[in-house]
C-alpha cells in the first residue's frame, strides 16, 4: 500500500472546531478540483508505503493523523486507514465532498466547492462543514448538505493575508442565519503551518 506524499508534518489545527489541536498531517498530492483560492501545492510528491509513512509519524509521539490534501480521498481507501487504526490512530480527513469517505475515519471535515447538491448521496454526514467564503458568495442551502454538527463560514484570505470584506461577509451571513458560525485560519494569522 503506496500513497503520494506531498509533505508530513506536525502542527495545530489552524481551522474549523478543532482549531488549536495538535495533528499530525499527511497531506496527499492530487485534486480533482482547481479552486482560484487554494493555498496548497498538492502537485508534487514522492510515494511513500504506509510502513515509511507509519515510521516517519511515530517520531512526532501524537496519536491523531489529519489526511488532507489536494484531496485525499482520491487515494485513501479503507485498507490504509484501517492499518493505522490498529496501530492506534485517531483519524481525521478534509475533503471537498467529490468522493466517499473511506470507512474507519473518525472525524469528517467536509469543505465543498461545487455541486453541492450531490455531496449528500456520497457523504450523508459529517462532524463539520466548512465553507471558504468571499464577499458576496451566497450562503449554501443547508437542505442539499450533509447533516453536519457544525456549520462553518471561512472567510478566503489572500495567502497569509486577512481580506476584511470576505471576514465582514461571513460575519453578516452568521449574524442573520445562526445555524453557521465563523471559521477563520488561524494558523495563517499567527505563522505556523
């Protein structure tokens, strides 16, 4: 079992309701999306067995993986979460909804950038739903989403940069509809990865 590895590392959560803890993240290479804001370089990587991966996350002594990406689950399948379930990982994904998560992963980040009305037939419920947001977005139709303990606004930066009107926007769009709340990064605020 191989993955493409973009890059492993060990940090806080800089977003969503688990802001602020630590994680070790796998962050896979490939998306099928090419969304005009993404702050990632998922193209590169280099193959890695789930036994160097495995080996290389055992020196951070942290117990909770988030597989991101790009898009993970255009490589993670029930087998390698499996394999690191029994070695004692909790695991978390981000997705942007495009495919079914693979079964086995203990908490789901949904962050969806289109069609939306069909992420509900191939993810039917999620921890939390993250929508990135610039001003003048409209707010998604909770009826076409997966039920979702949370419901997230994130307003788009600049890379690192805070745009006051994507954060203003969110802040109205919450105000008016209480089912959402704020997500911002905060990992980008205060200069971590």
């Amino acid at each position: 079992m191989k993955l493409k590895v973009n890059e492993i590392f060990y940090s806080l959560q800089g977003e969503g309701a688990r802001t602020g803890e630590p994680f070790v993240f796998i962050r896979l290479s490939g998306c099928n999306l090419n969304c005009s804001f993404c702050d990632t370089d998922y193209s590169s990587g280099s193959f890695m067995s789930v036994e160097e991966i495995l080996d290389k996350i055992n020196s951070y002594g942290c117990n909770r993986i988030l597989w991101t990406g790009g898009e993970p689950t255009l490589q993670l399948t029930d087998e390698i979460v499996s394999f690191f379930k029994e070695k004692g990982y909790w695991q978390a994904i981000e997705t942007n909804g495009t495919h079914s998560v693979p079964s086995g992963i203990d908490y789901i980040t949904c962050s969806p950038k289109e069609d939306f009305g069909t992420i509900r037939e191939r993810i039917p419920e999620v921890n939390e739903l993250r929508f990135p947001m610039q001003a003048g977005d409209p707010l998604p139709d909770i009826s076409l989403l997966p039920k979702a303990e949370k419901y997230l606004l994130s307003p788009v930066f600049n890379g690192n940069i805070l745009v006051p009107e994507n954060v203003f926007h969110c802040i109205e769009l919450i105000k008016t509809h209480p089912t959402w709340g704020l997500s911002l990064q905060i990992h980008k605020l205060i200069g971590i990865r």
